[in-house]
C-alpha cells in the first residue's frame, strides 16, 4: 500500500509542483501548481527572434493605447551578483498590474544576442496608464520569488519614476517609488547614475504580499 501511494505522490509530482503562499501576516496555504505554464500566460506575441529594440518596444507599450496618457516605470540598477537574499540576483520588475500580469517576450537560444535578460527588462521604461492602480512588483530568483504589493500609486503623465530599496540595518528593507532624473555622469547602469527626487510611495515593506517557494 505504501509503495502505491509513493508512486502516486511521483506520478502527481511530475504533473505539477507544489506551491507554498505566505502572506504577510504569516498564514500559509498549498496548493498544486501545474508546471506547464501555457505560453500566453507568460509571454507577448513578438517572435523569439525579433530584434532587441523590437523586444523593447513590445514590452514597454503593452499596457497601454496609442493615444492613451502614460507614467514610466523601471528600477534602479545595482550589480548583478549570484546570491540567495531576497534582493539578489534579479532586480524588481513588475509583475501585475491592476491585477493584470505583465508578460515577457520569449528568448531564442537560437538568437542569443537578441536575448533580453531580467536586468534589460527592469532598465526598460515601461509605460504605465496614469491615474490610481495597484502594483505587484516582483524580485528574488527561482524557487525564492519575493512579490511586493503597492497599492493605490497615483501616477501622473508625462512623469518617469523609479522602484528602489532602502536597506534597513537589522530591519525588513522598504520600497519606495519615486520621481528621478539622470546623472550623466554615470553610465546608465549604475545606481549613481540614478538621482532620486519626489518620493511619492515609501516605507512598503519589501515581499509584503507573499512569498511563493515551487518544488
């Protein structure tokens, strides 16, 4: 009897992983989580093979009209380095937004330098429409995804803003978004190069909304 209930267990885990939700406030939930993503889940309709400025452009129009008002969004840049913190080794990027998931455009191993990596798309100035929403921001890597819920940012037009952390000693990190200008003196991939003025969201506790382990 126990033999059959383990393969079954190894039948049931080849079909779907196990996801484990923790909240803020601590309660967890499990739930099967179906590896087989389909891919209009996840990704944009552009070929895997378009061209790097094509990629962009996708991405960052497309979750908003032609003619419709916008706000920018992308992340202060920091090094990327392997690690298991939970601000290490991908940058924030967005991941709903007024509960609608923000999709990516899939990689061609067969097109390597029209790749875009998880840096790329958190450098992208990805349009926003103004007015009052909810955002769901995600960062971590694998099995160690942290989602940071902000809810009601207003955003105005024609306004670019940014998503940083500030790192608190011995304490939970804070998000904050805020309005930027550039420093040229700096190459746009460094943090310097990011000068931070009008806060307009501080003091979110960052992974807030829950924290999601895949087995």
């Amino acid at each position: 009897m126990q033999i059959k209930l383990l393969l079954l267990i190894g039948l049931l885990g080849s079909l779907s992983g196990c996801q484990v939700v923790t909240t803020a406030d601590n309660k967890k939930s499990v739930s099967m989580l179906p590896l087989n993503i389909p891919d209009e889940v996840r990704y944009l309709n552009v070929s895997p093979k378009a061209s790097i400025e094509e990629k962009r452009e996708a991405y960052t129009n497309q979750l908003v009209s032609t003619a419709q008002q916008y706000a920018t969004i992308k992340t202060i840049p920091y090094e990327f380095f392997q690690g298991s913190g939970s601000l290490s080794a991908y940058p924030y990027t967005l991941y709903t937004f007024d509960q609608k998931r923000v999709k990516f455009i899939e990689n061609s191993i067969l097109s390597p330098s029209t790749t875009m990596t998880r840096f790329d798309y958190s450098q992208a100035k990805l349009k926003l429409p103004v007015g009052q929403h909810d955002l769901v921001f995600v960062s971590g890597v694998g099995s160690h995804s942290y989602f940071t819920q902000i809810k009601n940012v207003i955003l105005e037009a024609n306004k670019d803003y940014v998503i940083g952390v500030d790192r608190i000693p011995n304490g939970k990190a804070q998000v904050f978004i805020a309005e930027y200008e550039i420093d040229s003196k700096f190459k746009l991939n460094e943090p310097e190069s990011i000068i931070v003025k009008k806060r307009i969201i501080q003091g979110v506790e960052h992974g807030n909304f829950k924290r999601v382990s895949v087995y």
